[in-house]
C-alpha cells in the first residue's frame, strides 16, 4: 500500500467512526453524560466531604462528636479500601436494581466514593489555619459551630480549592468505567462504534481526544485560579506589612 492509499484509509476509518450516520451525536451524547455524571460526583462528593471533615476536626480539637467521628472514619476506610468498579456494581446491581437511570446511579455512586477522598482534602485543609483560631473564636464568644463558620472553614477554602478541583478532573477520567455496566458514557461509545464499523483505531482515538480537550479546560481553568489565589495571598501579606 502506497502512502496516498494508506490516507485515503484512514480517512475513510475515520469517516466511517465519526460521520457516517452521524456517529458524532453518540460522542457527544457519551461526553455529556460524563459531564453529567462528574458534576453531580462532585458535588455529593464535596457535601459529605466538608459534612465529615468538619466531624473529624471538632471531635480532635474539642472531643466532641466523637460517634460522628467513628463513623466517618470508618466510612472513609470502607470507601477507600474497596476498587470503585466494585462500588459500582453493587450500587447497579443490587442497591439500585429496579432503578433505569445509570447515569444517576453512576454520579451516586462516584459521588459516595468521592467524598471519601474530598474528606481528607478538606481535612488537611483545616489542618493548614493555626491552632490558635479556633482558641481565638472561643475567646470571642463563638461557639464551634459558629467558629468553624465564620473562622476555620473560609481560611481553610483556600487551600482546599486547588486539590479540589484535581479531584474534579480526576472523576471526569475515573468515570470511564460505568461502561462496565451499560451506562453510555464517552469511554462506552467506542465500544459501540466499533461493533459497527468493526475498527477500534478511530473511536478510541477521538474518544480520547475529547478526555484530553475536558481535562485541558478544567486544568487551564485551575492554573487561573491558583494564580489568582497566589495574587491574593501576595495582596494581603504586602497590606498587613503596611499596616504594621
């Protein structure tokens, strides 16, 4: 095969991948799904994440909530010690068997494994203020709640927000396994494709092609913002040197 056929062959592959009976739409369908199912990982994932690092946090300044606490620990350990395409399967299979949506079994399930994750994100995130500002909101008048509020927890979101939003880009990638279970995300789509077009090479090469332009979106994104938080920091460090 000379060079000009071998072209000609691959665009007809490619032709045969992504445009014959608009087999573009089952990509696009594919990435929004795993948008979708990322998202709403995220955003169950931060909910219990902040919920059972605040938990943690007060029961090891305070002594307090120390049921909670054993409890989040013991959930975080469950979470963490068990492969996720496990999770997922008993989430589909038995959890939520008479349940049609797959997209939303599959955020549920990314989200409950996620805030696993987020927890100690959000705890070592708490861990960065001093110590001394939890005495101090005591001192004041403040409650625990009332100092983690309005003290611990916006000094601490800082930090937090840079791992956070790795662990967003991370779910985006780590989602391509609820095709295990028939969910038609963007890592099941080539699958498809190729049961029709008997060819791998293509599907695979632009379903990996839209991962990488996602996750150069979210990590451009995320380089603006620690930018932004590094101006910040270097904003407030020069006003309290003026300031004395």
């Amino acid at each position: 095969m000379d060079f000009q056929s071998f072209i000609q062959d691959l665009g007809q592959r490619f032709f045969k991948a992504f445009i014959t009976q608009d087999r573009w739409k089952l990509y696009l369908e594919g990435l929004g799904n795993t948008l979708v199912i990322a998202s709403i990982s995220a955003m169950i994932g931060i909910s219990i994440g902040i919920v059972f690092a605040t938990v943690n946090y007060t029961y090891n300044k305070t002594g307090k909530l120390k049921v909670l606490s054993k409890i989040s620990n013991f959930y975080i350990t469950l979470v963490r010690g068990t492969p996720v395409v496990l999770q997922l399967m008993i989430m589909y299979f038995i959890v939520f068997e008479n349940w049609k949506n797959g997209v939303m079994i599959g955020a549920i399930t990314f989200g409950l494994n996620s805030g696993a994750y987020v927890a100690e994100i959000v705890r070592a995130g708490f861990n960065s203020v001093d110590d001394g500002q939890m005495e101090a909101g005591r001192c004041v008048g403040l409650n625990v709640g009332e100092t983690m509020w309005h003290i611990i927890i916006p000094q601490a979101t800082k930090n937090c927000l840079p791992p956070l939003f790795n662990e967003f880009i991370t779910l985006v990638k780590e989602t391509a396994i609820v095709g295990y279970v028939g969910i038609r995300d963007l890592g099941k789509i080539p699958g498809m494709i190729q049961s029709r077009t008997f060819d791998y090479l293509f599907p695979l090469l632009i379903a990996a092609v839209l991962y990488l332009i996602v996750v150069l979106i979210l990590t451009q994104i995320l380089h603006i913002l620690e930018k932004k938080f590094a101006k910040n920091e270097r904003h407030h460090r020069w006003e309290v040197e003026e300031n004395g």
